[in-house]
C-alpha cells in the first residue's frame, strides 16, 4: 500500500480510503490512486484487512434449498437492508433434511461471517441445545426452538386462523387444507398452520372435519394432485386453506382442470404472499406473513449478537434473547368472494 501511494502523491490512509470505499475523497484523487493500483498489479486483501478488524461485514443465509421462491425473496429482501451499509449477504444451503443441517452448522467457513441466519427445517430442539458455536447466530423456522437463541418466526397459527375465519364469513362450510398435517402449534410449518384452520372453525362454531385435511409436498405439482384425488374421491368441498402460495398455484390448476370455477364453486386463499401470487389466474387471495419485519428483526438481533461479542449470547450469559413472530395480514384477491352481511 506504500508503494502505491507514493506512486499516486498521497498518503497511505487515502489510498486505504479509495480502494475500501469508506471515505469520499476527489475523483482526480480516486482516480490517480486507481491507475497507481493497477500499474503496481495491486489488490487489497479485504479478507484478511476485516478479519483484523474483527468484522467482515457479510453475513450469511443459510437455507433448505435455492430452489424455492420463498427462500429467493427472503434472500433479496435481506440483501436490500444489507446494502446500504455497504454491507453483503452470502447464502448458503444446507439441504432438507437433520443430517445436511447439522454437517452445516460445522463449517469452519461460517467463520469468515459477521453472523449466521439459520433457518431450520431438519434439527431438533436437542440438536439445537447441543450446539456450541461461537458464530452469532439467529434461527429463522416455524417450529419450537431452545430459549437460548434469538428467533424469528411467522405467526403460522394466526395467520391460517385469519384466512379461514375469511372463508367462513364467505358462506364457505367445508374448506379443505392442502398440506394439511396434525394440528399442532410448534411441531413446523404444515402442522401450525393446520392449527389455524381448526381453530377457526372452533371460533365460528363450526365442525373441522379430518377428512378435510388433505396432506401433500408443498410444491406445484402436490396441489394440483391434491384437487385430483379430492374429486375422484368424491369429497365435498368449497374452499381451499393451501398452506403455500406454491401449493395454491397447483391447486388452482387443478381445479380448472377439474372445470371448477373459482372463487365461485371453489374459494382458494393461500399463504406466503410471494410475488407470484399476484400472476395467478385468478389472483391468488394469501396470508402476507409480515417478510419486512422478519427480515428487519431478524438483522437487528444478528447485529445485537454481533455487539456482544464471541462466546456471549446463545453460548453464554448475556442479553436475554429474544422470540419475535412477525405479524400477519390477510391480503384479498380474485380467488375469495366478499364476506356476507
């Protein structure tokens, strides 16, 4: 660095301000530190600079797969809030399954990270209370997680029970939930939000018939087959709760090929809010489960546990960590009709 800033007519500390961009500084100044750099064949090794520093200013996502939308857009939402502090998002993924998670939450790599965002498909509670880290850590996931950790979470069982209340209100008696699963209020996503269904129907006074609980994969393909074996089983039905936008997206295609007419035979109402799901045919009626305040709350706690320091937070004491569920808010399309009365 010396020998490009004797090379340029300026100090070290200008030529460190130029090729970091922490500083502003003239663009005959920026400009003659730059062609000094590339004569001199110079690069600064901004890894080794903020591992010194004690910061490097990425922080990784860490996530089930690349190939949902859901996991996109969170990816895109976080990298926004990152940027203007001239911050960077790295994202990772860990696979589906316990295995795949817990290989991941080993690699030395995570390191070279301010802090992790880890959201949970496969670990255990137990798996989670075993693990020592001291990268700071915040888990994103719908399931129960040890106390210890900072957590952010959608409010999957509030969320379902406002979608079905809709229906309910509509004039709709027997509402299918494609992806259903046990009811249950911690055990992930498909079960909480089942939850939601049930005890809409409980609220409403009305009967939440198993039979209406219909399971499947959360992707294309699952919903429109869902629709298929619902009809050829002769099951009555007036109303679709999909526990994702994507599963709504195949129901809906589903129930054109069946030759139901939505919202008028079949209301459907999905859940994600995903950019999509105002591109269906018809527009997809959802759960907006609050992505803004996930993804700020979630960055506000890493950088929390970032200030603490190594060996504070989840692996020792600390700040209390905290628990947010992120509101949410029914978003009414072309696949609902209006409440009655």
């Amino acid at each position: 660095m010396s020998d490009v800033a004797h090379a340029a007519g300026v100090s070290t500390m200008t030529v460190s301000n130029v090729l970091t961009g922490r500083r502003r500084v003239s663009t005959q100044t920026r400009t003659r530190v730059e062609r000094a750099a590339a004569d001199l064949g110079y690069e600064l090794n901004l890894t080794a600079r903020h591992l010194r520093a004690g910061r490097t200013d990425t922080v990784a996502l860490a996530v089930p797969f690349f190939d949902h939308p859901y996991f996109g857009e969170l990816a895109a939402r976080l990298a926004r809030l990152l940027a203007p502090e001239g911050r960077h998002l790295v994202v990772e993924q860990t696979g589906p399954s316990r295995e795949a998670e817990l290989a991941a939450v080993t690699r030395a790599r995570w390191q070279l990270y301010d802090g992790v965002l880890l959201s949970v498909v496969g670990m255990t509670a137990a798996d989670l209370d075993d693990l020592r880290t001291s990268v700071p850590l915040v888990l994103l996931g719908e399931q129960q997680m040890p106390a210890r950790y900072d957590h952010v979470r959608m409010d999957n069982v509030g969320g379902a029970r406002l979608a079905t209340a809709h229906l309910l209100a509509t004039g709709a008696r027997r509402i299918a939930v494609v992806g259903g699963a046990e009811p249950s209020a911690d055990a992930g996503m498909m079960p909480a939000r089942t939850l939601g269904w049930a005890l809409a129907h409980e609220d409403a006074g009305a009967a939440a018939e198993p039979g209406l609980v219909v399971r499947a994969p959360a992707d294309l393909a699952s919903g429109r087959e869902a629709v298929r074996r619902i009809v050829r089983d002769g099951i009555a039905f007036d109303a679709v709760l999909a526990v994702t936008d994507t599963l709504a997206a195949g129901v809906l295609a589903g129930l054109a090929e069946a030759g139901l007419r939505v919202p008028d035979d079949v209301q459907v109402v999905g859940f994600d809010n995903l950019a999509s799901s105002e591109l269906t045919v018809p527009a997809l009626s959802t759960v907006d489960p609050g992505h803004e305040h996930l993804a700020t709350e979630a960055l506000r706690l890493l950088d929390v546990a970032v200030a603490r320091g190594p060996g504070r937070g989840a692996d020792g004491a600390a700040d209390a960590p905290r628990h947010v569920t992120a509101p949410a808010e029914l978003v009414l399309r072309a696949t609902t009709r209006e409440r009655r009365g």
